[in-house]
C-alpha cells in the first residue's frame, strides 16, 4: 500500500516539517522522509501516532480498512477546495 503521500499530505495540512514531526514522533528527520516516500516499512503505532500529531485520525482509519490511499487524498483536496471556497464567499 502506498501510504508516504497520504503522511506527508497531513503533515503539510498540520503545518508541521519534517523536523518537527520527527520531533513529535520520536523518530529522526530521515525517518519521516522514509516514511512518506515509502521507504520504509510503517508501524500500527506510527500510524496511529502521525495522525494523532496531525488531527486527522480518520486517514488513519481509512488505511487500515483498506481504503484506496489515491481516493482518500482526492477527497480530502477536494474538500479542503469546498472549504476555502466556503470560507471566502
């Protein structure tokens, strides 16, 4: 399953770096990186740690039910468009 885009995808929505995921997480800087560039090999307890840290358990949810990782991550910039819109109308 090719989870990295939907990790960094939330950890750029947080506003947070590589850096301070790490930081957060426990992990080195080249971690995440491995991470979100599916490099390497994510555990339940990253899983659930990373969107904790980003506010989106949901994703997390969605990944581990097997959810098309590519649809989760058009939905969600397909809502944070409606919201934007929303917000400035």
């Amino acid at each position: 399953m090719m989870y990295g885009p939907l990790l960094k995808e939330a950890r750029l929505k947080a506003g947070l770096s590589q850096e301070e995921m790490a930081e957060k997480l426990h992990l080195s800087r080249s971690n995440v990186s491995r991470l979100e560039n599916n490099y390497l090999a994510l555990k339940v307890r990253d899983l659930v740690d990373w969107f904790q840290v980003t506010g989106a358990p949901e994703i997390a949810a969605a990944i581990i039910c097997g959810v098309d990782v590519a649809a989760v991550m058009q939905i969600i910039s397909t809502v944070s468009t409606m919201v934007v819109w929303a917000l400035t109308t």
